[in-house]
C-alpha cells in the first residue's frame, strides 16, 4: 500500500520517531490509525449515550402528561419551528 502525506504530516510523523517512542513511520502511522478508531467508538458511545438519555426524558414526560398532540394540518409548521429553533441554535454557537 502506498499513501501520500502532506510536508506537514510527514514532519509530525518524522517528529515521532525521533522522540525513540517509535522505531519507524509505520509505528507512528499504525498507533495514529488505533488512536482513530477508537475516538470515533467512544464518540459513537457519546452520541448513544445522549440519545437515550433524551430517549429516557421523553419517556418520563409522555408519562406524566407532559406532551402537545398535533392535528395533521399542525405537523408541517410544527416541524419547521423546530428546524428554526435548531438553526437559530446552530448560528448563536458559531459566533
């Protein structure tokens, strides 16, 4: 397998084995590829964790009477008020 790196990412990888934390490039490469796979398990995890836990919080306030029942003719403008509320949200944490 051949891969091409930036100068930049060459020079992380070559910083790497000079510290004798790693004897060749294939190490550095092979430790950063671990690395990767298991952040995006945990982020996974994160994500699931999350989502049950608003799972969980939904469930508790259907059982205690805490929800709005929408007509038909509701759920569309329903919707887009949550998509606005989302985007709104987007935009205030991006400043």
């Amino acid at each position: 397998m051949h891969i091409s790196l930036t100068p930049e990412l060459e020079n992380i990888i070559k910083e790497k084995v000079k510290t004798g934390l790693y004897n060749n490039a294939s190490e550095v490469v092979r430790e950063a590829l671990r690395f990767m796979k298991t952040n995006e398990e945990l982020v996974y995890q994160i994500k699931l964790d999350s989502f049950r836990m608003k799972l969980t919080e939904g469930e508790r306030d259907f059982d205690t009477g805490r929800y709005k029942e929408l007509e038909q003719k509701d759920i569309e403008s329903f919707f887009q008020e949550l998509k606005n509320r989302a985007q709104d949200r987007i935009k205030q944490e991006s400043q």
